[in-house]
C-alpha cells in the first residue's frame, strides 16, 4: 500500500500529524465504514464532502476503526466530525476560528465584486465586507441555514450568505439601499424587506438559525470629523444614512438609542430557533470628548434576555492616524470593533 488513494484510513501520529495508518486489515474495515457511512449520512456532509465520496478516508485519532466518526476529505484540512451539530467546518478550520480577536481590512477583490453586482454600492457611508460576514456564517450555520441581517443595508450579510450556500433574509429602512439590495442578491428579493426593523414581530419569517448584522453606532455619522463628510459631499455620495426619523442613526439621545437598538434584538429573539446566535458588529463611541460604551451596553442589556457568549475583537490596522487631542488631551484613535455573540439557550 504505497499510494495514497489505497488508503482509508488515517490516525494522529506521535507528532499530531494526520496521516494514513499502515494495516491493511484495519484500512479494508474502514473502506466498509466508508460505505455506511455514506449510505446513511451523505445529505449530513459538507457540500466538498458530498461532492468527492470517492476521496474521503476515515479519521480516528487514536487509529480505532469502530470507535470512528470524522471523515478526511484533505489531510491538511483536517477532519470532519460526524457529530458536528454546528456547522461544515473541520476541526482545523473551527479551531482557527475561534481566536478571540482578528485583523481584516477591506479586500479590493470584495470591492471588486461589490461593484460588479452593483456599481452604486459606494453609496452606502458604512458597509462591511461580505468575506469577513462568511467566516462567521460557516462557524454558526450549517449548508442551507436560514440567515438574517435586521440591518442589511447594501445587503453584504445577503453577499455573504449567497457565497457560502445560506438562505438569507435581511430588512433595511432606506428605499435607496433596499433597492441596492436587491440588486447584489436578486436570489433572495423575496426575503428583503424595506420596513424598520423595529416592526420584526410583523414580518412573516420562519425559523432563523443565525443572525449577523452591524447596527448605526449611534449618531456618529451626524457629526463625521477628519474630512469624511466633505469627501463623500464633494463626490455626491451618501454621508449619513437618510433624514428619516425612523432611523435609528438619527437618534442623538444615549439612552433612547440605546433602548430602541436593543429593542430589535429583543424582538428577534422570538424569530430565532432555540440555541441560535446572533452576532452584533458595535463600537464604543465617542461624543464631545467623552466615551459611551455601546458595546459594552448592549452586551449588558441583551445579556438579559440571551446568553452572553462571548466578544470577538476586529482590529483594523490599515486605517491612517489622526492627532485626535494633540496636543492637549488624550483621545485615540478607535480601530477595533466588538463581534458581540449572543446565544438563544
Ligand atoms: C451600519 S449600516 C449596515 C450596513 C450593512 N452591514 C452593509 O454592509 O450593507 C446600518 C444600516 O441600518 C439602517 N437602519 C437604520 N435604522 C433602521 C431601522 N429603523 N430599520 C431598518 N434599518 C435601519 C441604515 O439605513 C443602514 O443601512
């Protein structure tokens, strides 16, 4: 047995490495196990696993065929555990998720696509990338799953959700960004909806299985500073989000902001299947010269109704400095984001 395609079965060597075990008796039973395996679990197995039965090998890390449950697709991949619950991921690929913080800035190959679905996306003041959204959607939904964004804006969840084979669902207030929406993901038209997010309890849904979404940071982009605004006056473009009232982007008050962003939660909460997550995308902010902890407030209050799972940090490192305070006070400049994760429990 030199080639690896007669192999079936793999194991942990002494190093951690995965690599095939060399008994043939023991790779004969695994083919066996293959074959039951397929028989009662295909449609279970990731859509790559499903597409290349020929290729998969049994995983065991102790090299124990009976007590086996993970399949190997790519060795350097990692293994795919039959009892994975959660998602399609590898134990690799979960394990490299779940570091607490990440750096991503944006990718031209993500504003390269953006454009081609729509060439009025820069419209939009605040959007995020839909690479960064689908790494979270592979970590918490499984091929298939049920995907909605209360504030979908251009629609980058809906991007994100169409690339990674999710059904996706998102509401967005302003008819401008609604229509461009629907333009990137004309797939999911039916599940846009041009509505405030507020009125959720409202909108016919079925059960959702993960949530992902960035709500305005307050009314931070009704006083931009650093030549924003006038950059993106000067170029026609979109500097807030509208004049609507309804916006929750045009409520100066804390508290009231505050209540009524975490109000769509709450009622999100009542669309969502049990031990379903959300994520919310959040920065702390600032307001004449003060610091309002957003994120750490809807943390807070939301970890009344959900569990409070956990924060993961997004570092932008590729944003230029501005001398905010010099040369008199303290004041940073803010490059990180909090991923909040909640969970249904
Ligand atoms: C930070 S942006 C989200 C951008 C989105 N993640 C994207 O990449 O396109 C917040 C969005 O919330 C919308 N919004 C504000 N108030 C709303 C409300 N009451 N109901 C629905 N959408 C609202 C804004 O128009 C804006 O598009």
């Amino acid at each position: 047995m030199k080639e690896s395609n007669n192999y079936f079965f793999y194991h942990k060597d002494s190093k951690r490495n995965i690599v095939p075990v060399e008994d043939e008796q023991k790779n004969e039973e695994a083919k066996i196990k293959i074959k039951e395996i397929l028989e009662k679990h295909k449609q279970e197995l990731p859509q790559e696993f499903r597409e290349n039965v020929d290729k998969l090998k049994l995983y065991s890390p102790k090299g124990n065929v009976k007590e086996a449950h993970a399949l190997i697709l790519n060795a350097e991949d990692g293994a795919y555990d039959l009892k994975n619950k959660l998602n399609c991921m590898t134990g690799k690929e979960w394990t490299k998720f779940t570091c607490s913080w990440f750096i991503f800035n944006a990718l031209p190959s993500d504003l390269k696509e953006e454009k081609s679905l729509n060439l009025n996306t820069e419209e939009h003041p605040a959007t995020y990338s839909p690479t960064m959204v689908s790494e979270f959607i592979k970590y918490f939904t499984k091929e298939g799953d049920n995907v909605i964004d209360p504030f979908v804006g251009i629609g980058s969840t809906l991007v994100a959700c169409k690339r990674t084979g999710r059904n996706g669902f998102g509401i967005e207030l302003n008819p401008k960004y609604y229509e461009i929406c629907k333009e990137r993901v004309p797939e999911f038209a039916e599940n846009i909806f041009n509505a405030d997010c507020r009125d959720i309890d409202k909108i016919d849904l079925p059960p959702i299985n993960y949530s992902i979404s960035s709500p305005p940071y307050w009314d931070v982009l009704n006083r931009s500073t650093d030549g924003f605004r006038e950059e993106r006056e000067d170029k026609g473009l979109d500097f807030k989000y509208s004049e609507s009232s309804k916006d929750l982007g045009n409520i100066s008050n804390y508290d009231e902001f505050l209540k009524e962003v975490c109000s769509v939660y709450f009622k999100l909460y009542d669309k969502l299947s049990t031990g379903a997550y959300i994520t919310i995308i959040v920065k702390n902010v600032k307001k004449e010269g003060k610091m309002y902890p957003l994120a750490w407030d809807m943390a807070r209050i939301l970890g009344e109704k959900y569990v409070l799972k956990d924060e993961r940090i997004w570092i932008q490192d590729k944003i230029g400095l501005s001398p905010y305070g010099y040369p008199n006070s303290w004041a940073s400049n803010i490059l990180h984001h909090y991923c909040l994760i909640l969970r249904k429990e």
